[in-house]
C-alpha cells in the first residue's frame, strides 16, 4: 500500500439538495421492555436522515430508481413503487435500509432466534463475563398445555395445578444461580460455569439487519404459529420500526403477513369445488384452514357425503 497515492486521493464533499431530519427525532435510542427482564431497544437506523415531508422509505425508493438526492417523482408514486416493488418479490431495495438492535432475552429465545442466520449479531459471552441474575419465569396463566396437533407448541393454558408445579421446578432451577457464583468465587473459570445455568437465562445481543430480511424474520416470528415469548419480541420490533419505514411496513402487512399463499394443488381445488387432491393429511389440514380464511365453500363431495 502506497500511502503517498491514498494522501493524494480527492475527496468531494456535496451538501445536501434538500433539508433533512433525523427519522428517530432526534433520539438516543427507542426502547420497549419485554416480559420481566427483556427489552428491544432501537439503537440506530440507515438512513438516519431523511428529507423533510418524506420517511426512511426513501432509500428503497432512491435503490430502486438509482437516483440521488431528493428524488424525481411525487410521495404518491413512492408509494405506488414500493407496494410493487414488495408485491412482486424485488428485495434487493429494501435492503438499502438497516436497522441496529440492542435485544435482551431469555437464552432459549435467543436460540430460536439466531437461527436467522441473515443478520450480524454480537453476543454477552459467558466465557468473559459473570451471567446476570435475571430468568424469564411465565405467570400461571402463560403455562401452557403441549398441542396435539403441533409437535413444537402449545396454546392451551394447562390446568392450574400442572402450572404450579412448573412453577415451583423453575423456582429451583433458578436457585442454583447461587451455587453458580459460589463456584466462581472459588476459582472455576466463566466458560465452564456457565454450563450450568438454565436456558431461563437472559443474554443480550447487538442485531442489526437490513429490512428486506427483518420482514423475512417477521413474517414467520409474528405468526400465530410462533412460540408467544419470541412473538412477543417480534411485535415488538415491528412496533419499533413502523414509522420509520410505514409504507414498506403497510406493504408488508397487505402482501406478506396477512396475504394467503396458495399451492397449485390448492388453485385447483379452488377451480373444481373438489376436495384437494392429495394423501397428505397435513396438506389437506392446511388448504382447510385456508378454504375457511377465504369464506369458500366446503367441497362438492363432502357436501354430498353430509347430506346422505
């Protein structure tokens, strides 16, 4: 490396077209506590300037264009783009926005959600650093009952008795933490220590990512379907994030979150007013929930077997 040739290097500095602010209004940060000891705090976002009369949605805009400066075309036909540029799949402009996270939740959260594996994260680690006394503990009534029909969840509340029980097992689990320091008090190192300690635990994390793969994660942690603890930290985000960018977040509710995708075998049944054409009983219980999402009517052949 030269560094005569990099000394050399002109740089050009251009002063805004237009006047701009600061889409977190002038804020440190936008914080949200979460259960007992958890918190989603809004740390920084890209762009965090923004011309005056418009949102961060700009720099979707502004990507898809490949223009500069305040842009060429009115707030409408911002709009109008940015729901066509979601309807129809194009993602690579909405990755011109980020968002940066500062999240504290329980470990087995954070289990769930490092498995998105499109964000950069930097975790406490337990190995340097003592982990803190703090444990997700549920209140009776978000105990609940393991679903017969989803082999990873539970809706139902269990009966109260169970819960207490559960209760009272965390209740112990959680004093081992004493034990935990006691032991390091003596000697034992962090990174051993903290084998120990129960997935109730809270870590936190630095998250940032850009918004095309922030929708992505929402979609599926904002779903009914979700575990309601992670559910919870994904409203949350979405909360945090939906008047910065409210035109890609409309755009994101009216084609992604509460759209219906349909298979080619559940347009056909669609077509024929037959049953769906398949042994699969999950597949066939999927296209049932949809069929009653859409208000249509039950098959042809099962009205007949009804009425005979």
């Amino acid at each position: 490396m030269d560094s005569n040739e990099i000394d050399n290097i002109k740089i050009e500095k251009v002063q805004a077209e237009c006047e701009y602010y600061d889409v977190m209004g002038g804020s440190h940060r936008h914080s949200v506590k979460v259960h007992d000891h958890g918190s989603v705090t809004l740390v920084d976002s890209m762009p965090r300037l923004a011309p005056v009369g418009q949102t961060a949605d700009f720099a979707i805009v502004q990507a898809a264009r490949v223009s500069y400066g305040a842009g060429t075309k009115k707030t409408s036909e911002d709009k109008g783009l940015i729901r066509y540029l979601l309807r129809h799949q194009h993602t690579s402009p909405f990755e011109m926005v980020e968002f940066k996270f500062h999240c504290v939740m329980p470990v087995f959260i954070a289990r769930q959600w490092i498995r998105h594996r499109t964000a950069n994260v930097n975790e406490y680690s337990a190995r340097y650093s003592v982990m803190p006394d703090k444990f997700y503990h549920p209140s009776a009534n978000d105990v609940r009952k393991q679903s017969t029909a989803n082999k990873q969840g539970g809706e139902e509340p269990l009966d109260t008795k169970t819960a207490e029980e559960f209760l009272e097992y965390l209740d112990q689990v959680e004093a081992s933490y004493k034990t935990y320091t006691n032991l390091l008090d003596k000697g034992l190192s962090r990174e051993l220590g903290r084998i120990g300690l129960p997935v109730s635990v809270y870590t936190e994390w630095y998250w940032k990512i850009d918004l095309h793969n922030l929708f992505h994660f929402l979609k599926l942690r904002m779903d009914s379907h979700s575990q309601k603890e992670i559910r919870d930290y994904a409203n949350t985000i979405f909360a945090l994030i939906r008047n910065i960018v409210p035109v890609a977040c409309e755009a994101f509710i009216d084609y992604s979150f509460e759209s219906i995708k349909l298979t080619r075998l559940e347009i056909e049944a669609i077509r024929s007013g037959k049953p769906i054409n398949t042994t699969n009983k999950r597949e066939a219980q999927e296209w049932e929930e949809k069929r009653k999402q859409l208000g249509l009517p039950e098959p042809i052949d099962q009205q007949k077997s009804e009425s005979a």
